[in-house]
C-alpha cells in the first residue's frame, strides 16, 4: 500500500474525516464574524500562494497563538491505531529521525530538512506550553511511508517524539518529503500532553499537518533524486488539497535555506 496507489485512503474515508471537516468549517464559520475577523485581520494569512515567510522574519509571541485545526493522521501514522506502532518502540525519542531505530538500519535520503516547531497554550493566552511531546512522521523522497510500503516494511525512518522544552519549543533533523498524488506537500504531527502520554500511547491533544510553503518545494525539487515530485506538484494546490483548502494560513511553514545549505521549516502549534 503506497501513497501514489491508494491515494482515495489518505483520509481514511468520508466516515473518518466527515466530522472533523464539518467541526472545522462550523469553527471557521464562526470565527470570520465579530471578533474572529478583526483578529484575523490582525494576525494576517499567507494569502501568497503557498510562497510563505522566510522562517527567520517571525518571532514566536503571543499573537501566534492561533489554535492549530484538527486534521486526519492519514493512513500512515505508525502509532499504533492503523497497525505498525513506532511509539512503543525503543528509541523513538530523538531529533534526528533519518535513520531507522530499534534494530532497523536503513537511513533516508534527500535534501536535509530542520522541523522546529514551537508549541503554544492557546487557553493561558499563547504562553509556551512546556513539557508537551510532538510525535512527528512524513514520506521519504519517493513518497513512501515507512512501516507500511512493502519495499520499506522493516524501516522506521522519518518517525520519531521529541520533548518541548521550556519555551515550548522543540526540532527535527530530517530529509525535505516528496510530492506524491492527491495530496499537497505536508508533515504530519500529533500533540501528546507528556512525553510518557506520547510512548505509552496516551490520549491526543491535537492531530495536525504542517504545510511546505511552494517556493520550498519548487527549490528542493528541482534537484537530483525528486524530479518525480515536480509533476505531482503541478497536478494540486492549497486551495485544492483536501486537508488545506479549507484555510491553512495556521498550518503554512516559514522557510529559510537552500538545497545545498539545507531547508528549515518553522511553525507555532497552538493547543
């Protein structure tokens, strides 16, 4: 089972996803009347086409602290609820996830990629919230899972928990993911209230996906080893995508680097 064959799956069907969408789109609904829309305003969106920001032009405060919305964990997710469970695995906590662990020996390739995310209290005003765990995971350059493609079964690459620290922070060293049918460049997260909560399998405080803003892609892509993702880039958008185009200014990366210096992605999570 791999992204490109069964890209119908990717949101685990209308039944999984059709709450969500219609709890999200109540939620937005609401927000773009009275106060909602003067806060947007304030915060301002993308509105760029997927371009994004530079990751180093904005600082982490208080008015980040937009909620992150609720998304599907795709069919992908290696924690336990849709088969293979990386989380219980021994040395899943780490920062850098381009090898596999826990007795598996494969290592992923592409443009190396830095994930920093920063996690936000939205209910104590946008304070960090410290002590939290993001289990982080995402395709390799061919746009395969680990875990579940049958050539990459065994492997567990591209999957991994870290802790944030006291300024709600934490980061991943990576590879940059393919593009792959039906679905818009993105990482997938989920938001553990603990480190333990996150290994042991423990309740969610949030599912979600990064979005990679284009003009990241379109620099990656362009370089040896991705010329698949080109095409698959073309065939979608934000706009179209099923998960983002129902709003994603919260969701879109800021971006800074370069192929040869490596790519980092910055994004506020708030809970």
């Amino acid at each position: 089972m791999t992204p490109g064959s069964r890209t119908d799956e990717h949101d685990l069907g209308l039944g999984h996803d059709l709450p969500r969408l219609l709890s999200r789109r109540r939620a937005l609904g609401l927000f773009a009347g009275g106060l909602g829309a003067a806060a947007l305003a304030a915060c301002g969106s993308s509105g760029d086409g997927g371009g994004g920001q530079a990751a180093g032009t904005t600082a982490t405060t208080k008015a980040d602290a937009t909620e992150i919305p609720e998304e599907t964990a795709g069919p992908f997710p290696g924690d336990g609820s849709n088969g293979p469970d990386a989380l219980r695995e021994r040395g899943v906590v780490r920062r850098d996830i381009t090898s596999s662990f826990a007795g598996a020996s494969g290592k992923a390739d592409g443009v190396p990629t830095t994930i920093d995310i920063a996690l936000l209290d939205v209910a104590a005003g946008g304070e960090p919230l410290v002590g939290a765990a993001v289990y982080l995971w995402h395709c390799d350059r061919d746009g395969r899972y680990s875990m579940y493609d049958a050539a990459i079964a065994s492997e567990n690459y591209l999957r991994g928990v870290q802790e944030s620290d006291k300024d709600g922070k934490l980061a991943f060293t990576s590879i940059f993911p393919a593009a792959y049918s039906g679905r818009w460049p993105h990482i997938h997260f989920e938001v553990y209230e603990s480190l333990d909560a996150a290994t042991a399998g423990g309740s969610k405080l949030r599912t979600s996906q990064l979005a990679i803003p284009k003009q990241a892609c379109d620099a990656v892509y362009a370089t040896g080893g991705y010329e698949a993702s080109v095409q698959k880039l073309a065939q979608t958008s934000l706009e179209s995508d099923m998960v983002f185009r129902d709003g994603h200014s919260s969701q879109l990366a800021r971006w800074s680097g370069s192929p040869e210096r490596g790519i980092a992605l910055k994004l506020n999570v708030g809970v």
